[in-house]
C-alpha cells in the first residue's frame, strides 16, 4: 500500500494552466492528459502545481505532449530551421530609428525564411512589391520630410497618390498572407501551437510575428532539451 502512495498524489495533483495571459483550471493530471489528446490543452501552453515557483511549459511537465517530428521523404523527421530570432523591440527601435526602412528588408527576411520553410509559399512575392512600391515612393517621401522641417519645398510626384494606395493594398495582403502561413506551419506542419489577431497583424505586422517567433524559438530551444 505505501507503494501505491506516490501515484496516488500524483495522479491527483492538480495543474492551473495559462495561455496568453487567461488562467484555466485547476485540472488533475488525468484531466490535463485527457485534454492535451483532445487539443483543448496545447503543448505551448503552460502550467504550475503546488510546490512550484515559476511556470513551465506542458511539454516539460508531460513529457508525452511534445510535438512530434513530421515525416519526411523516407519516413526520416523532417528538420525545419528556425525562425529569425532579432529580439522584437529590437526590431521596433530599429524600424523608428531607420524610419521603416529596416522593416521592409526584416520583412523579407521573414518572408524568405517561410519559403525556406514552405515552398509554396508566397508571402515573398506581396513583400518584395512591397518593397518595390516603398522604393519607388521613397522620393516623394524624402522631399516631404525636408518640407517638413522646413528645409525645401513642397513638390508634386507624379503617380504619387497611387503609390500610396499600391502601398497600403500591398503592406496588408502581405501581413495577412505571412499570418495564414505562419498559422498553417506551426499547427500543422510543425505543431506546436500558434495563434494570431488579425487586428495586431495589420496594426503591427512584423513586430507581432516577430514577438511570437521569438516566443517560439524559446520554446522549441526548451523542447530540445528535454
């Protein structure tokens, strides 16, 4: 009977679980094992129980819930490189300081390391318009900014308000096609659980992914290790 003890408490230990934010529970271990199979538990999720001074991921805790490697040619794992891992206020200061400038070039960066990822994928090719458009609209915004600091005069650029319409057409097919594939890769391809507000992709494209591929490559560096 002593014996039996151990796994008496610890199939009745219970587990509060968060995500984003929200607490959920509390859950006994047969429960949270229960919903990890049915997906309502993810394994990027995180827990604590009693005795526990900081939170951990659901797959250090249930070592079974780690995202399995997805059969390659051959039926051998398929490895997927990491994503950019520039800390994402890095990547802020960067885009205020070089006025958008570093944003365009991070967001292929981005969208190159997703067609690394998926082949077919086509964020790429909204980004680099993107960044054709940006370049050819860079003129114009040059001469307002000096006539903005009162250091020329205000000029009239050909094609200018189609340009700004290209612009702003391009920056949010761009996001939301990088969001659906960003979507697609890490709960499907590589599961290991990914959610994003399309509100927070228009409003901040880049900087969001870049907040939650950081968030990523934190944890799958945690599963490694396991």
């Amino acid at each position: 009977m002593p014996d039996l003890l151990p796994f008496y408490y610890e199939r009745h230990m219970e587990y509060q679980l968060a995500r984003d934010g929200h607490t959920f529970g509390p859950y006994t271990r047969p429960e949270v094992e229960e919903r990890l199979a049915n997906g309502h538990i993810l394994p990027t999720d995180i827990a604590r129980t009693e005795g526990m001074d900081e939170w951990l991921p659901i797959a250090t805790l249930f070592p079974a819930a780690a995202p399995t490697p997805v059969p390659g040619p051959g039926g051998l794992p398929q490895a997927f490189p990491d994503a950019p891992n520039l800390h994402w206020i890095a990547l802020a200061v960067l885009e205020v300081v070089t006025v958008n400038c570093f944003s365009i070039l991070w967001d292929l960066y981005q969208s190159l390391w997703m067609k690394r990822v998926n082949p077919r994928s086509t964020a790429l090719w909204y980004y680099l318009a993107l960044a054709a458009v940006f370049a050819l609209k860079a003129p114009q915004s040059y001469h307002t900014m000096l006539y903005n600091l009162g250091l020329g005069l205000p000029t009239v650029e050909p094609f200018g308000n189609l340009l700004l319409v290209l612009t702003f057409v391009l920056a949010v097919a761009s996001r939301l096609v990088l969001r659906r594939e960003l979507l697609a890769h890490y709960n499907r391809a590589e599961p290991i659980g990914l959610s994003l507000s399309w509100l927070l992709t228009l409003l901040f494209g880049g900087i969001y992914f870049q907040y939650h591929l950081n968030r990523l490559n934190a944890l799958k560096d945690a599963l490694r290790r396991l």
